[in-house]
C-alpha cells in the first residue's frame, strides 16, 4: 500500500521528510502490534484502530496514545491535539502494513491472520465513507485483507511433506537428542492430521445435510435460520483459514430470501435466535469485538447495534459472513488464544 498517497487525506502537500517520517512511524506501530501474541488482544487492539474509521472520516480512536509516541518518536515538533485525522490514518496504515507482513510457513494461525481476518469482517460491514480518499483507504484495506485470507486459506492447506526419522546415534538415548530426531516428523502427521480431521467433519456434515445446532434438516429451517446456521457450523470446523471452497459448500444451505437489514435478521431469526446464541455461548473475544463480529454478537445481544447495522444484505452476504466471524472464532480456541 502507498503510504505516501494516502497520508494526503491529512496533508494535501506533504515534503518527503514529512512523509518518510509518518512512514516509519507507521512501521513501528506495525512492528509494535506484531509483537501482540494473545489473540483476544489482537481483536482489542485492531478494533481500536478501526473504531476510527467512520462514515464522516477518520477518528484518533482509542490507540491514540501509542499511535501519537510513533509519529512523536519521528517528529519531535508534532503535537497530537488537534490531529486525531492524521493519528486514525497513521493506525489504518499501520494494520495495512500488519497484513502484508510474512508469517511462519504453514503456520495455521498466524498474528497476520487474525488482524486479516478482524479488518476483513469490520471494514466490509461499515458503509462507504463520505470522504472520497478515506473511502480509497477503506476499500484497498479491505481488498488487502480479503487477499491475504484467501490465498493463506489455500496456502496452508497444502500437506507437509512427512520425512523419516533422523538416525540416532548408539548408546543410551537422551530425551533432547530423542526430540530433535523425531518432531519435525510428528508435527508434520499433526499437521496433516488436522486438515485431514477438517475435510472429514465437512464431508459428514454435508452428507447429512442437517443442522448440528438445531438437530433437523437445514431443508427444514426458515431461510435466514438455515444460513445462519449453516454459515456458523461450517466456520466451526475450520482447522485453518477458510477459502472460496468453503463459501461455496455453505451456499449450498441457502434458500430465496430478500435482502435484510441486521435487526431485519434478527426480527426473521425469531426465537430461533436464543438457539445460535447458546451456540456461540459466551465467548468474550465476540462480547469484546463488536467491530469484528457485529453478527454474531447480535446473536449473543439479541440488538443490532453500530454503524453499518442497517445496510439491508443479501442472504449469501450474511452466510459468508457468518463463516468468517465463525472461523475466528474457532481458530482462537485451536490456539487456546496463545499465538
């Protein structure tokens, strides 16, 4: 992403000291937010940033403080009052240079992924900006996140290549020397494992063609239940990222339905409501991220709540949604919210 170009939504003509400045300051805050291991303060700390991000413009949001000590560490003269609009811009960049960061080679859930994933799901569900080069920031993010999350849903589903055990030397057999042999072997069969559990639990449950949640037919649910449904089982058995396949196996649930608004949703989930939210049950990470999981903590609220809230979708838009908030879901317990 051109730092440069977009450091124009706060400074129509900035000299290239001015933005050389802003951009390191912009990779310092992404070296900063890479550090985060604990995946619940992955989802705070990018949805802080993106709470800035709004119909009318860019806000400071509540990174303020560390995103205005890396511009000051560069500019010595820059006062943060007064230039919350440069201080949102500098943190959506810094996620922007979050996402196009490299991660471990076959890592199934990365730090890279997480902040993908929470910019994908927020920024696609808040409506255009008024401001046209804000609105140009919006959508390259969101382009950005989608891409990443779509090629590492491929990437990481690629089988290891399992080697043999390394030769041990004679002699008594220390536990060090015992590991060094064999766990390259035994974390790729744990990886392929994995995957291989994934593309199973998918098989029976598109065999069966019935909802685990509500115990019937998806055939059988109103609409919008059985995407819904659908859309929050199948990001549950998720092992790694989701790609384009998923979407296309969870489409298969959908029924005809007019576009809705989010409380429109919740008005056409009914009492049927009360049974997603006991299945997403009380995750905090979904109470905490209103921003990165506007669906499934309506669910769990029983309001539609935030900016975006009444954009009517269309029932495939829901259901991919869905997925995705699902998966993160998901993905953090595999972690057991450590990275």
């Amino acid at each position: 992403m051109n730092v440069g170009e977009h450091i124009r939504i706060f400074e129509l003509n900035p000299s290239d000291d001015f933005v050389m400045k802003r951009e390191a300051a912009v990779r310092d805050l992404a070296t900063q937010y890479g550090k985060i291991k604990t995946t619940n303060l992955i989802i705070a700390a990018s949805e802080s940033i993106l709470d800035a991000l709004s119909v009318d413009g860019i806000s400071a949001g509540s990174e303020r403080d560390r995103i205005a000590a890396a511009i000051k560490k560069q500019s010595a003269s820059f006062v943060a009052a007064e230039h919350e609009l440069e201080i949102g811009t500098c943190g959506l960049l810094a996620l922007s240079e979050v996402i196009a960061s490299p991660s471990k080679v076959n890592e199934r859930l990365a730090i890279v992924d997480l902040y993908a994933m929470s910019v994908w799901s927020a920024l696609s569900f808040l409506p255009s900006s008024a401001e046209p080069k804000v609105e140009r920031l919006r959508l390259e993010l969101i382009e950005a996140a989608r891409l990443r999350i779509m090629g590492s849903g491929l990437e990481l589903r690629e089988r290891r290549a399992v080697s043999p055990f390394k030769t041990l030397s004679d002699g008594p057999i220390e536990s060090a020397k015992f590991t060094a042999a064999t766990q390259a072997t035994i974390d790729a069969l744990r990886y392929n494992a994995a995957l291989d559990r994934e593309e199973i639990d998918i098989l029976w449950w598109i065999l069966a063609g019935a909802s685990t949640t509500f115990r019937k037919p998806l055939s059988c649910l109103p609409p919008y239940v059985a995407a819904i449904a659908a859309g929050y089982e199948l990001g549950g058995m998720m092992r790694t990222l989701p790609g384009e396949a998923h979407r296309n196996l969870v489409f298969r649930a959908l029924q005809v339905a007019a576009p809705v608004s989010l409380s429109e949703l919740l008005e056409n989930l009914g009492e049927h409501r009360q049974n997603l939210a006991d299945a997403v049950g009380k995750d905090e990470m979904v109470r905490a991220g209103p921003l990165s999981f506007p669906l499934l903590n309506a669910l769990v609220s029983g309001a539609a709540q935030g900016t975006g809230s009444d954009i009517k979708r269309t029932i495939e838009e829901w259901t991919a949604r869905t997925l995705l908030e699902s998966s993160i879901v998901r993905l953090q317990w595999e972690k057991s919210s450590q990275l």
